[in-house]
C-alpha cells in the first residue's frame, strides 16, 4: 500500500449494541449489501444502505455482520450491526 501513503482516508466506525466493534483510518470498506456487495473509497457519494449477512471488510480486516445499516457521507462511514446470536 506504499502507493496510497498520503491519499485521503475514511474515517470508519462500526458499532454493535454491545461495543465498539471498530473504530479507525481506512482506506477502503466492502459490505454485504441488500442489493450486493458494494465497496467504498474516499469521496464516495453519500449513501445510506441496509446491509445483509456476510462480512465487513475494512482494508484487510474482515468482521462478521448479521444485519445491519450502513450511512457514508463527507470521508465518514459509520456502521449500527448486530452480530450473528450463538445458539
């Protein structure tokens, strides 16, 4: 990622009701989408997306979803999910 040094960031924040599942830089965010998996890069256009279960992929870092919302606007993504209930 040497090339992407000094690229603007997202700022990335993934909360459950239980905690704060993830909060950081990043430089690019994939998400199992209502209507697919969709990506997001800095200056995305604002978006406001129900999100399905899958994974979450924040650069290399991969978090389980079961359902969730995501709202992107401005070089901010936020993320309201709840993890997938152990039986």
């Amino acid at each position: 990622m040497g090339s992407q040094l000094g690229a603007k960031l997202l700022e990335v924040t993934v909360l459950s009701p239980e905690e704060i599942v993830f909060q950081g830089k990043a430089y690019r965010v994939i998400f199992p989408g209502e209507n697919g998996v969709f990506e997001v890069l800095p200056f995305h256009k604002r978006l406001l997306s129900r999100l399905l279960s899958g994974t979450i992929i924040i650069d290399e870092e991969m978090i389980p979803i079961y359902r969730g919302i995501v709202r992107v606007g401005d070089n901010t993504v936020t993320v309201i999910m709840e993890k997938e209930v152990k039986k």
